[in-house]
C-alpha cells in the first residue's frame, strides 16, 4: 500500500475517514473498530453545514444551500426575493480615511 494514505477528519466525536483507496479505508476503519466503540453511519453526505456531492468524474461538490436555507428559515427571510446587484469585476477596495473603528462582538 504505498503512496497511499487516509485522512480522518475529526471533530468532536464526529470522525470521517477518506482514503486513497477503498481497500485501505475499509481497514482502516476495521482496525479503528478494535480500539474504539464506534458507529459507521455510511457515506457522508452532510457534515457541518455542507452538502457533499459525489460526481460521476470522481470529483465531490461541496454546497451549503442548506445552510443558507436554515439561516434564511431563522430571520423569516426564505419568501424573500433574490435581486441582481453586479458590480464592476474591475473595481478593487481602497481604505478610507472615513472608516472608523467598530467595537462589536462579530468584528
């Protein structure tokens, strides 16, 4: 099993193992089965707020429209319209001598 790894990304008691191989994942996770009490709830489609999307290609799309939905759901915004505002793809931010400084808590 050279040049062939996995990656378990954890968070809290979450853990999600993906691996360069099938063959190697599945042991993997056999072998965490012996140390650990676990649950292998399947394929992970919906992790901290994101969808994730298998391709046909191999690749996976990674969509928060749920998230954005329940935000929405949240401040009674999801009958709210979407509305065009392009902006110029050339225009770049420049700091303002206006600007001040805000105190708050998200800043």
């Amino acid at each position: 099993m050279d040049d062939h790894c996995v990656l378990l990304l954890v968070y809290v008691d979450d853990v999600i193992g993906i691996g360069s191989s099938t063959e190697l994942t599945v042991h993997t996770n056999s072998d965490l089965k012996t140390r650990f009490e676990m649950t292998d709830s399947g394929k992970c489609t919906f992790v901290l707020g994101i969808d994730l999307i298998d391709n046909t290609d191999g690749s996976v799309t990674v969509c928060q429209k749920r998230y954005v939905d329940d935000i929405l759901k949240q401040f009674e915004m999801d009958d709210c319209k979407a509305v065009v505002c392009p902006m110029d793809a050339s225009s770049r931010p420049v700091p303002s001598s206006l600007s001040t400084k805000v105190d708050a808590p998200f800043a």
